[in-house]
C-alpha cells in the first residue's frame, strides 16, 4: 500500500514537471502565448516562415533576392505564401520605360514608342488608355477584374513601365501590391546596417484619360509585418484596418508577428463592394525614397499630377490592394 501510494506521488510529481516544462516552453515559443489577448480578425504568425522558391528572379546584377515561401498561423488555417500570391511566373510583364535587368532606359517620356505598347483589349468598342507605374515594389494592374501586366521586376533594381488596355467607362482599376522582403515572414531586409530593417512602399501611377493615383483611391492592407505588438493594429466593424499606431522600429527582428488577411477572390472586380476599405494615404516622394531614383526621375512630368499612395502604414503593410472606379 505504502508501495503504491509512493509511486503514485513519484508519478504525480514527474507528470507536475513536465506539464510545467511544456507551459514554460510554450510561453516562449508558440506565438499563440504571447498573443492570448488579440481579437483581430487577422491570422496570427511569427518569425522566419519557409522558402519555397529561392529567387523569382535570376540573372540580374544588383538585384535582391525575390524569394517565395509559406509560413504556419497559430489558428491552424492553410500556410501562408510569403510575402504574396502573385502572377509574376505567368503574367504579361509591363513593358519597360526604365529597368536595369532588361537594359532598356529610356532618358525621358518622348523616348517611348507607345504604338508598341500591347493593348489588352476589356471592351472591343472601348478607348485605348495608357498606365504609366512606378511601384516600390512590384504590382499587378487589373482592369475589371482582367489581369492587364505584372511588373518585371518583383524586388529590386527599382524599375518603371507602361501599360495599354482598351475598355468602355464605367470601368474599375485594381493594383495588387507588394513590398517584397527579405526575410520572408518578418516583413525585413538587410539595410542601413540592420539585418532586420522594415522597408516601404509606393505607388504612382497616371492613366491617358487624366486618372491619376490620389486620395481618392480606396486601399486595404491584407499582411502587416514586423510587429512587436498585434493589437497596436486597429478594426473597425465594417472592415477597415490601420497600423498607423505600430511602430514602425520594432526591436523584436527574427521574434517578429506578422498578421494575414485572405484576399477576396473578386477584390479586382467591377462588382466588388470596397465601402469598407480605407481611403489611400498620400506620401511625399522622400517618404518613399525615389528622389534619386532615375526609374522615377526620368520620368517624373508624367506623374507630375499623380501622388504616391498606399495604405496607413507606408513601412509595415507589405500587401496592399488599391482600387478606384472611374466613371
């Protein structure tokens, strides 16, 4: 008896260690305990996530690596593809005003050709319009819901192209963009010095029927990195989302959150209901960082007009969606 009742002290005791051990552990180690207190909406990750794709871009001097990869949510749900899902493998590439990979550099506007711009045609009896984008980094321009080009270059050297769709108005303009990363997951790049730098974004673009990118362009952030804090990302009940209050210079570099959203599948359409997303927020060029970059500066009457716009937060929101019905 006294037997017995030592080995089950002796086990209720090794059982108590372990149980202490695993909370002890998971506390430290699963995003899951230190993120108890979140009621967003968003789909919770931490750190570094996996590389699937090494480099969608290859053969380029000077370019950063573009890698793809997933990573796990603590809510269990379908691993994200970092740092987006995008067209660039199968999508008609924008063609070049200025990119360093290609070789083409046009000093100025007057330069291009623009009957040898490809026209994807929307409506057979629309107008022929341009789209002249700069994008940090890389877009994807839809027109109602059509997948017109991808940038070519998805990270950097920093590049420009144009555009040419034929379509009848009412019609509907959606950009997919991403600030691309290096450490994917983190939201982070190696820069000024830091290895876990957050960098920005942009977006600019003018269109031949006088639509240009300003603050009356919708906007919607989908992945947020790299937040020290979850819940310093604010919501509002019909949908709208900021992380204007995150800082923007966390300490936490590989320890990280990021937070996901699930793309709508008819977000680039005609149809789809935006009331929800916030209005896009104007950025200087020197927010942005393109004062010396020759792929914008070259080319900067044509955008003379236009402002670069993003969501709330030009340094933490890394996919944004950006819309805007012109009538």
């Amino acid at each position: 008896m006294i037997h017995s009742q030592v080995k089950k002290a002796t086990s209720f005791f090794l059982g108590a260690i372990l149980l202490f051990n695993t909370a002890c552990q998971k506390s430290s180690e699963d995003p899951a305990a230190n993120t108890t207190t979140y009621t967003g909406t968003g789909s919770v990750t931490k750190g570094l996530g996996a590389t699937t794709t090494t480099n969608l871009l290859t053969g380029c001097s000077g370019s950063r690596v573009a890698a793809v990869g997933t990573i796990l949510s603590t809510d269990g749900k379908t691993p994200w593809i970092l740092p987006a899902e995008t067209q660039y493998m199968t999508g008609k590439k924008a063609t070049d005003l200025y990119n360093d990979c290609s070789g083409v550099k046009l000093s100025n506007i007057s330069q291009l050709d623009v009957t040898k711009v490809p026209t994807t045609v929307i409506d057979a009896d629309g107008t022929v319009i341009t789209a002249y984008v700069f994008a940090d980094n890389y877009f994807e321009l839809y027109i109602n819901g059509t997948l017109v080009g991808v940038d070519p270059v998805p990270y950097t050297p920093f590049n420009s192209g144009v555009l040419q769709f034929k379509v009848k108005k009412p019609y509907t303009i959606a950009f997919k963009l991403v600030d691309w990363e290096e450490n994917l997951g983190l939201g982070s790049e190696a820069n000024g010095g830091s290895s876990y730098y957050p960098g920005d974004g942009g977006l600019i673009a003018y269109f031949s029927d006088g639509t240009k990118t300003d603050a009356t362009w919708k906007a919607q952030t989908y992945y947020i990195a790299p937040l020290a804090d979850v819940n310093a990302v604010t919501e509002t009940a019909d949908g709208s989302r900021s992380s204007a209050g995150a800082s923007t210079k966390p300490t936490c570099d590989g320890s990280c959150y990021g937070l996901h959203w699930a793309i709508p599948a008819d977000w680039n359409t005609k149809t789809y209901n935006d009331a929800g997303w916030p209005s896009a927020k104007i950025y200087s060029t020197a927010s942005v960082g393109v004062d010396n970059k020759t792929a914008f500066t070259n080319f900067s009457s044509v955008w003379s007009t236009a402002s670069f716009i993003w969501s709330s937060n030009l340094i933490l929101d890394n996919v944004v969606l950006v819309r805007k019905t012109v009538q």
